[in-house]
C-alpha cells in the first residue's frame, strides 16, 4: 500500500472513529444540508460542529460548496470505496454496498426527520 492510500485510510478511518461524524454522515445520506441545519440537532456551538465537517471533508467524506449565503454540505458517495477494498483485502468484509450501509447508520442513529429534531 502505498505512503498516500495510507494517508488517506488513516483520515477516513479517524473521521468515522467519532460519534458525533457518524451521526453527521447518517443525516446527510438523506440529503445535502446547510451547516446551521446540521449543527441544528447537537448540543455544541456552531463551530465545533464546523470542526466535525472540516474533519469529514479533509477525509474526503463530505464536501462543501457555497449556495448563495449558506455553505452545504454534501455526502461523496464513493468516498469509502478505498477503505471498503482495503478491508475486503481481510477477506471478511463485503463489498461496500450504500444502502447497506445507509440502513445501518439508520438503525445506529436513526434518520429523517425524528433524527434531525434532536430525538
């Protein structure tokens, strides 16, 4: 493996190690949202919640674009297929499959609009 494919699982891996990323992830596999919606349902400060979304873009797992006033966000949907390859290299792991992986986030934070109101 190469020092940059390293590099980048390390990244990948770190973002999805924390809770409150994984819960951002299961919010935006529904749609793209602006960054006062996301932080809406946390209880931390806007920027902290910034943090978590610098941390998830740097990972290349969300990305950010500027409509207008408000910065979005939006999931990259191929954006675990190198850490999905390199954990089918252990030979225990399927092949990422999106909507797989979209009913877990659900089952693990829940999703749509209960999720989004905080409960």
């Amino acid at each position: 493996m190469s020092h940059s494919m390293a590099r980048d699982l390390d990244l990948v891996f770190a973002a999805l190690a924390d809770p409150t990323r994984r819960r951002i992830l299961a919010m935006l596999l529904e749609d793209d949202m602006a960054v006062t919606d996301v932080a809406a349902p946390f209880e931390m400060s806007l920027a902290a919640v910034s943090k978590h979304l610098a941390i998830l873009a740097g990972a290349g797992l969300i990305s950010q674009d500027k409509r207008g006033r408000l910065k979005w966000c939006q999931l990259e949907p191929d954006a675990l297929r190198e850490a999905a390859i390199w954990m089918q290299g252990f030979g225990q792991i399927e092949p990422i499959n999106l909507d797989a992986f979209e009913r877990f986030l659900e089952a693990e934070f829940g999703t749509g609009e209960d999720a989004r109101q905080g409960g």
